[in-house]
C-alpha cells in the first residue's frame, strides 16, 4: 500500500474542518479539533494562508476558507457544466455527422478529453475520457490556443513533437494556423498527429464569451475528408455544435 504525506493529510482535515463551521475558528479551535500542537497547526495554516487556501480575519485573528478555493471549485464546476450542458448537443453531432465526438479543455500543456461519444456503428472503440492530446497538431488544441490566450501561452511552452510528415511545429507557422482558426472559426488536423485520421473542432464560450472548451469530431480521412479537404457539411454540423453549447452556457449567438 502506498504511502501517504501525513502534512497533506493534516491540510486537507484543516480544509473540511474550516469548510463544515459557519464561523471562523481560531488557532487554538484547529489544534484542539484535530488533535495537533498549536505550534504544528499554525504551521500548516500559515502555509495554506500563503497559497490562498485559507484567510486570517486581521481583527481577530481566525481562519476561514480563502479564495483560491473558490476560484478552484469555480474551475472544476464549469467544467462538469461545459459537459451537462454538451451531452444531448455531442450525441447529436455523432449521429449526424457518423463519427466520434470529443469535448476537450486546457490542462497542464495539453488538452483533456471531458466528454467522448463513440462513432454510431458497430466497430470496437475505446472510451478516451481523460485522455491528454496534444496542443500543436490536434483540432481541439488549435481551436483553444487560437481563443485562448492562457493555452497560446502554454503552446509556446510546450514541447512541440511531429508525430507525422504533416505535424506543424514551427512557431511562425502555427501562429499562421491559429491566425487562419480564427478568421474562419474552426480548426482542422488532416494526419497531423495520427496517420490516416482527420478531425475537426470548434471553440465553445460561456456566459462572458470567454472561451471555455472545444468540441470536435474524428475519423478516417476518407470519412472525414473529399478531394483533400475537409467535408463541409461536417465543418458546419461541429460549428453548430459549438454554437448550441455556447448557447447553452448562456453566451448567446456568435
């Protein structure tokens, strides 16, 4: 069995003990609480204090959960909304378009696949939810470097692989690619992160039309794509899509 960090299991008692009062407790309250001497509490909390976890009221000098815990459990709440809110409108998409759904979102360099529809046919799939794809090369990191500015910043950062002959890794030509993303409003990957497979995306916003995710979809470039270029009966069915889920997030028509 593996090991746990017993300071991190003192932080996150910290965390629920502050989380479950409806008044600030004092240094003296989350020792007694937990069991701790004062002097090892106060470290902890000065600490989460440092990190926003936790705030001191300056008058009494009592602890109350901070704001960066908001701001994360903000995060985490948009992005199981971006997902309730893309279900019906994804299984949509798969059916019209006869290819796999992928709803994704910024994370740590990369792109988190949230939400996977299969292709609606009888073929052996494998559920990627939770998957990382790359930034660079796939349709939904194009779409997102394009609208986002956190994850253009997070492109330039990233190592930037050529997975096949069509991989665009060159700064000045990806920053071409996102320019032409933007102008038409979609992003394509023809080979250049799997051979043989094309994909399609575009971006999501919310209430604040800020961008907040992308939604594409994926097949064999024979499906997917007509005399080399994408089909654009399919461009338009995943911009749909994107509105649809836009507009459900309440950032009305773009």
């Amino acid at each position: 069995m593996a090991r746990t960090i017993q300071s991190l299991e003192r932080a996150a008692a910290m965390l629920r003990l502050l989380a479950g009062g409806e008044r600030r407790l004092g240094l003296s309250d989350v020792a007694s609480a937990l069991g701790l001497a004062k002097g090892t509490a106060h470290g902890i909390l000065r600490t989460l204090q440092q990190e926003g976890f936790v705030e001191q009221d300056p008058a009494s000098g009592r602890y109350q959960l901070g704001a960066e815990l908001l701001r994360l459990g903000n995060s985490y709440l948009d992005v199981h909304e971006l997902r309730a809110r893309a279900l019906l409108w994804a299984d949509d998409l798969a059916r019209s378009s006869g290819e796999s759904v992928y709803l994704g979102v910024l994370h740590q360099q990369g792109v988190l696949i949230v939400h996977h529809v299969f292709r609606p046919d009888d073929s052996r799939q494998v559920l990627e939810v939770g998957a990382m794809q790359p930034l660079h090369s796939t349709a939904l990191g194009k779409v997102l470097c394009a609208y986002d500015p956190v994850a253009h910043s997070q492109l330039l950062e990233a190592e930037r692989e050529a997975f096949t002959v069509q991989t665009v890794t060159a700064l000045p030509d990806l920053e071409g690619v996102l320019d032409l993303t933007r102008a038409r409003g979609w992003a394509a990957d023809v080979e250049e992160t799997w051979e043989g497979v094309a994909s399609v995306a575009a971006p999501i916003h919310d209430r604040h039309r800020m961008p907040v995710g992308a939604v594409g979809i994926t097949g064999a470039v024979e499906r997917v794509c007509e005399d080399g270029e994408l089909r654009g009966k399919l461009v338009a069915a995943v911009r749909d899509c994107a509105r649809a889920v836009s507009r459900d997030l309440g950032a009305g028509r773009f």
